[in-house]
C-alpha cells in the first residue's frame, strides 16, 4: 500500500515532494509495474465505454453518395436562395 498524504491546507510543494519522496523510493521495476498496470487499468476503461471497438466498414446502399445527385441537391438549394442585387456606380 503507498503512503498517503494529509495536509491542512493545499500546498503543491508539499505534494510535489512527496511523490517525488515515494518515486524514489520505487525500483525501476516497480515504477514499470505500476505503469503497466495503469494503462491496463485505463485500456479496460476504455474497452468496457467502447472506445477501443474495431472500426466498421459501411456498405453504400445503391443510391446514396451519387456526385450527380449531390450536386443536384446543391444547385437546386443555390437556386432557391436570394442574394441582394449591388449598385454598380460609375
């Protein structure tokens, strides 16, 4: 079990030490065996809220994605719009 700090108030420099304190007292063994198991611990995380599931791939129906109808539905909203006239002055 690793040691706990408890303080009256906040103080970062009081934690900063302490963990560096408790880093050094670590071999690099255990340093790595605690990472190891962090990023397992966060890998699980992410596993179990499905953000590390395999990509899908997405079939087109027939129809969809077309660019002639793509640009169809472009011009006919372009044609729908109105754009104020400018006064050319000379």
């Amino acid at each position: 079990m690793s040691p706990v700090l408890k303080l009256r108030e906040h103080d970062e420099k009081k934690e900063l030490l302490f963990e560096l304190k408790y880093q050094m007292s670590l071999t690099t063994r255990q340093r790595f065996e605690m990472m190891m198991k962090k990023s397992k611990e966060i890998r699980d995380l992410l596993e179990k809220s499905g953000h590390r599931t395999p990509f899908e791939i997405i079939k087109r129906t027939e129809g969809s994605g077309r660019t002639e109808e793509i640009e169809d539905l472009i011009l006919q909203s372009l044609k729908k719009l109105s754009y104020p006239r400018r006064r050319v002055s000379r």
